[in-house]
C-alpha cells in the first residue's frame, strides 16, 4: 500500500511541475518588447496650429522606443530670422523640451530632451553649419540626442548632405561630430551616442 501511495504521490508532483508543457531553460530568450496600447499615431494639428502668428513645424518624438515625426504649431518669426540656423536650432530645441500634449501623450509619445540642454553657434574655426552643445553631445541621452539630430536634420540647420554637425562647448577641446538621421537611427534611437563621425 505504501509503495502504491508513494507512487501515486510522485505521478501527481510530475503533473503539477509539467505545467503547460513547456521546458524550462537556462538560456534568456528574447522574446521582443512588450506589447503596448500606444497608438503612435501623430495627432493632427488643431486649427489654431497656424494662423495669426503661428506656423507648422516637425519635431521627433519616441514612442514605443522609436522616432516619429509629429507636427506641432509654433510661434513665427519673420522671414530672415527663420532661414539663420542658430535661431531656428534653438526654436526646435525649445519645442523637443516642451512636454507632450494631451493628444501626443493619448497616443504614447514622450521626448527625452532636458530642460537644461542648450545650443549655440558655431566657434571661430568651425563650419558654418556647426552647432555647439553645452555638453558633449554623447554626454546626452542616447534617445535625446537621436531627437535632437532628426528634428535637425531637413531644416537649414543641417548641411548641404543633411547632416548635423555638433560638437560640445569647448572648441579647443571638443571635436565636432556630424550626425545623419537615418532610418536605423529613427528605429533605434540608442545607437545616436555612437553614431558620429569626426569632422576634419
């Protein structure tokens, strides 16, 4: 009887740990990233985007761990002031630090650009196109600077091969980088630290 209870004992525990049928393994599987309720779907802009004042301009966004460009209504400036790169750099700059709207934030948009990153013009021996940092640009977040270059890039900010050319705040010590927003960058953000090339 003690053996018949014994084994009845031991087919009961091998049920239990046989679960739905799969094997346990020691070896970590990727199984991707978790699913998510996240539209990513830009939201169109409102009528008050434009008219008196304001004017359209595209930004990059994350969503689910990528870049999407969603357009926003931002105040205008005059012709002139609107084609100089430093001025229309900082204008962009100040719309990627701005917290998502309530539509952008609906759909699952968020922006890793700080508050206390700024930009200036390029020093005396850099290229025109040159835009300086207040930090390294690998000193950034990977996902902020991945923003920060494709929001740049097909605007007069970028150069003649729309890249971005940025460098840190020392121009005797910080080299200057050029950045393409390429469509890896834009479906992994993580690579833009590693991603630019020295400037001659």
């Amino acid at each position: 009887m003690r053996r018949r209870a014994a084994g009845a004992l031991l087919g009961a525990v091998a049920l239990l740990t046989a679960g739905c049928g799969i094997r346990g393994t020691s070896v970590p599987v990727d199984a991707g990233p978790a699913p998510s309720r996240a539209s990513c779907q830009a939201p169109e802009p409102g009528r008050s985007a434009e008219g008196a004042g304001r004017v359209t301009v595209r930004v990059y966004l994350l969503c689910t761990s990528r870049l999407l460009s969603v357009s926003r209504g931002a105040p205008a400036t005059d012709d002139k002031t609107a084609q100089r790169p430093l001025e229309r750099a900082r204008a962009l700059l100040e719309q990627l630090q701005q917290p998502p709207s309530a539509a952008e934030e609906g759909a699952g948009f968020t922006t890793a650009v700080e508050d206390w990153v700024r930009v200036s013009g390029p020093a005396q021996d850099d290229p025109d196109h040159a835009l300086r940092l207040n930090r390294l640009p690998e000193e950034l977040q990977s996902y902020a600077l991945a923003q920060i270059v494709c929001t740049y890039a097909d605007t007069p900010v970028a150069d003649s091969r729309h890249r971005v050319v940025l460098g840190g705040p020392d121009a005797k010590r910080d080299p200057l980088k050029a950045y393409e927003c390429t469509e890896e960058m834009r479906r992994h953000p993580e690579i833009a630290v590693s991603s630019g090339v020295l400037v001659p």
